[in-house]
C-alpha cells in the first residue's frame, strides 16, 4: 500500500510517499481502506519537531481519516462495507495519510450519512477538540456567552457551529476578510482582532475558548466561576493557578479518540447543525503542498488529503 512517512524532522519536503506493508487488524480492530485524510496544525507541528509527540523519525503523521471497513477483527464493532470516520490512536501514531489504517473499532464512529469522505474526514480531531473543551469540560448550556479565538480555523469554525448547537451567545474572533464566513456559520458578534482589542470590546463571557494562547488576556472578560477552555496552553500549570486564583476555571485540553462523541457529533451533521467547511483538496502525493498550504495560515476550516 502507499502511506506518507518522514525519515527526519523538517519542512514539508521530509514528506514521501513510499510502499509498505498493508496492516492486519487484530482482535476488536478493523482495517479501514481510506478514502480521504485530513491535516491538522499538529501534523505540522510533529513533522517538524516542535512537538515531538512520536519519538525520532522514521513514523507516518496524519490521524483524521474517512473510509470503508474492508477487513473486521473478531469482536470488532463494524463490519466489512461499512462507512467509518474517526482519529484513532491520538497522540501516539496512527499514519494517517495511507491507503490502509488498521484501527480499534471503539475509536471510529459511523460517517455521517449525508457526507463525502473528504468533508467527512476533516471533522474528527478539530470537531472533537471543539466538543471535549465546550460540552465536556465547560458544560457550556442555552444562554451562556461563549468568546471563542480564531473562530474561523479548522478547531474554531466547528467550536461556533457546536456552542450554537448548544443554544449560546457566540462572539467570534476572526479578521475582517472571514466575517461573512464566520457569521454564516452562526456566530451572533464576531470581532476583527486585528483592529479592536477583545479585552476591551467582550465582558462577562460564560466561557472562552482558546486556541491562540490569550489564556492570560481572557481572563479579563471571563466573569466568576467561567471556564478558561484552552487547547494550546493545557499543560500550564502557572495559567491554570492563576485562573482559579482569579475565581475561574480552568480546562486544559488536549484532544482524545472518543466514538460517542464523534457519534453526537455526526448526529448534529446529518440534522444540518455541523457542517465541516473544507477549503481545498490535494492527492495523498502531494502531502507537502498541503502542509505549506496549512502551515501559511490563510486557510478557512480544513484541508484533506484524497486518497483513491
């Protein structure tokens, strides 16, 4: 089979594709022929070295994937033909960007039936990100305001269409070329970051949802008792203390395989509530094209990798 790997840490160019081994799924697991995978800044970040969650390299990144069940393990909960998506394995490796990924079944959900596999496969490790720090941790509720950082990226576009699902005042950051888009994806007030200062402009937010490492800034329009959710600071320990000093909470998050919630989540998909935004496509071959594309930061939502 073809799968992506990396030989060193580097730029997008230590990305090739390579034949290997097609995996055999164990006990509880299936092999999953993939359809489509999508990238994450995480991706990135791990390739690079920066978050050196897999050890030294040779190892394939990429965790998000969509396909067809095309072998079952015994006990396993899906069955050949059947449509899955999910991101098995996070943080360990799953080498993701392959034609096949062998994978526990409790760790992939039923695709949403109303989805393709590309738009399917940019859901799981942004919209789980989203779900686990606003409905899990925060418990975010109808009529609480939510203050959510870059809100229109991969993680953030899904935590607005998610916080709305949920009934909440969403106030969006997001600069002024993404309004439209931002705004059509429910938000009630989204704010150009580039020319007003949040601080200033947003007051007794229920809950603020971090992905841009303003954690020590949010603080100042959280109102007692709100919840700090932060996804790019959830290992400091300095900012937890100085939140709950403050009389706030603090989530730190740092995303997990969890098929109940990618099934809630596929749910509000097929009742038109989530839909994943995917901004461009690019062959498994061209992998590095799309770690440029991500890493250049003009993106809105995901880019997926097409793997037939």
């Amino acid at each position: 089979m073809r799968a992506v790997i990396q030989k060193s840490f580097g730029g997008p160019e230590v990305l090739e594709a390579v034949e290997t081994d097609r995996p055999t799924p164990l006990g509880g697991e299936v092999l999953v022929r993939v359809h489509a995978s999508a990238v994450n800044p995480v991706d990135l970040a791990v390739r690079s070295g920066a978050y050196p969650l897999l050890g030294e390299p040779p190892f394939g990144v990429g965790w998000d994937i969509s396909g067809v069940v095309e072998e079952a393990g015994p006990g396993a909960r899906f069955k050949p033909g059947d449509e899955v998506f999910g991101m098995p394995f996070f943080p360990r490796a799953a080498t993701g960007y392959a034609e096949y990924v062998a994978v526990p079944s409790r760790q992939v959900a039923r695709k949403p039936a109303g989805l393709d596999h590309v738009h399917a496969a940019a859901i799981p490790l942004a919209a789980l990100t989203a779900w686990q720090g606003l409905v899990d941790a925060a418990r975010l509720t109808e009529g609480q305001r939510v203050l959510i950082h870059r809100a229109a990226g991969g993680v953030g576009h899904f935590a607005v269409q998610i916080a709305k699902a949920r009934g909440a005042h969403v106030i969006a950051m997001a600069s002024a070329p993404k309004h439209d888009f931002v705004r059509g994806l429910g938000a009630d007030e989204v704010i150009d970051y580039r020319t007003t200062d949040f601080t200033e402009a947003v007051k007794d937010a229920d809950v603020v949802f971090d992905s841009s490492s303003e954690g020590a800034r949010s603080l100042a329009v959280l109102r007692p008792g709100g919840t700090l959710v932060s996804i790019m600071e959830h290992w400091n320990q300095e900012l937890a203390a100085q939140v709950e000093a403050a009389g706030r909470h603090f989530a730190g998050i740092s995303v997990e395989p969890d098929y109940a919630s990618l099934e809630a989540i596929a749910a509000l998909v097929d009742a038109g509530r989530i839909r994943p935004h995917v901004s461009g496509t690019f062959p498994l071959a061209e992998a590095a094209k799309a770690h440029e594309l991500v890493g250049s930061g003009r993106t809105q939502g995901k880019i997926v990798l097409t793997v037939d």
